[in-house]
C-alpha cells in the first residue's frame, strides 16, 4: 500500500478527509486498516493576506513547504482537501515534492459518470469566482454553474465566519438549501460541494439536488490509488489541461 500525504489548508475540511480516508480502509481492509497516511498542516492565517490580495505565487510557496515535509515524512503521494487551494497550486512554479490527486478533475469524473450536464458551484468566493470548476467540469462537456453575487456573498462569509471555524448552524443549513432550490430551478441537476467544509453543512438528505461531495470523493480515489485500485497521480502542480 502506498503512503498518502494530506496537505491541509483549512483544518475542518483536512479533518473530515481524514477520517473519511480512513473509514474506507475499515470498511474494505478490515477493522483498524488503513493506508498510512500523514497530514501536515501550515494555519491557514499564514495564506489568507496573499488570498485577499490575489497573491497566489505566496500561497503556492506555503503549500509547496506542506508537500515537501509531506514527502520528507515518507509519503508517496498527496491530496489537497481545499478546492481553493488548487488555483494556487496550479500556478507555474517547480515540480511539488510528490505528485497529487487534483480534486476538481477527482470531482468532474464523478459528475460526467453520473451523467450530469449542468451543475452547480458551491464554495468559497475565490472558487466561484474563479476558472478551476468552469475548466475542469467543462472538459467533461458539463457546464458550471454559480450562486447569484448575493448568495455568493453569503455562501463565502458563512465558510470563512462558520464552517472553517467548526461552527455549523440549521440557519446557515437553510440558506444554502435556499441557494441550491435557485440553482435546481436554473436548471442544474447536481451541486458540487467544492469547499470541503460544506459536506459537514449540507447532507444529501436536506439539499433539493444530488451532491458531489468533494472532501470524500478525494478521499475515495486517494484510498484508491493507495491500495492500486487507480493508477498513482503524476501532476506536480502547475497548469492543468482542459
């Protein structure tokens, strides 16, 4: 079995990883089995005056560190459970320490086996605002789609004020209902969790459309690719092709 390195940026959605990693091997290996796995963690107060400022090259930096003592600790591979993060991981810059599982691509392949045309983005202003989904779910022959700027602001301010900060309220759970209920009538036929804390927020039993749950969607295929259900990861960062 192969090592798995989890580089976390936000502590919540890194944990919940983790433990999903995890509970994969109880359920397939057997009781208390499992890949070995380290996580490294940099506090997320270090990266976000270079997110405010659009200085992804800074966070890129912060996160190679993560990666390198990841790889220094034995890990043949890593994750990333930040879907934010990969915009800056996706700057051009030198080969990361290990290679990584993406996880816009690990969340696109579920959405195109499971059919989906059009779906929504639900995640931190700087993934809904930014290029990383629209690419990757277009690629498939999907189209992306995003929450209204009002409803962007309060799906942003409820992540950054609530969920990364392990506070989960029914009032913020029936916001994002809300928000979802618009992009069902838009249209779409699923919503992509793309901030890894959101799984924690919104379950498949109260969202009005199918979820793709990116925290555990990437910690499925990075069991996968531990125990050689997958081939390992070759991307070291930098741009990723359409």
């Amino acid at each position: 079995m192969k090592h798995l390195g989890i580089l976390a940026h936000s502590t919540e959605g890194a944990a919940l990883c983790f433990r999903a990693f995890c509970q994969e091997g109880f359920r397939e290996l057997g009781p208390y089995e499992h890949p070995d796995v380290t996580l490294d963690c940099i506090g997320l107060a270090r990266s976000m005056p270079a997110w405010d400022e659009g200085d992804h090259d800074a966070v890129r930096a912060t996160l190679a560190l993560s990666v390198e003592r990841l790889a220094r600790a034995g890990a043949d591979f890593f994750v990333c459970p930040d879907n934010t993060a990969h915009m800056a991981l996706e700057r051009p810059g030198a080969d990361l320490a290990t290679p990584g599982l993406h996880i816009a691509e690990v969340v696109a392949d579920r959405a195109a086996r499971d059919g989906r045309t059009r779906v929504g983005v639900l995640g931190t202003r700087y993934t809904m605002d930014g290029p990383v989904y629209p690419r990757t779910l277009a690629g498939r022959g999907m189209a992306a789609e995003v929450p209204e700027a009002a409803d962007r602001h309060i799906i942003n301010k409820i992540i950054f004020e609530e969920l990364v900060n392990g506070v989960f309220t029914e009032d913020s759970r029936q916001e994002y209902v809300r928000i979802i209920e618009r992009l069902a009538a838009r249209g779409c036929d699923a919503v992509a969790l793309v901030c890894t804390e959101i799984p924690l927020l919104v379950t498949p039993d109260v969202s009005p459309l199918p979820t793709l749950d990116s925290t555990r969607l990437l910690a499925r295929a990075a069991f996968e690719a531990s125990v050689g259900h997958r081939a390992l990861p070759t991307w070291r960062g930098g741009p990723v092709d359409a």
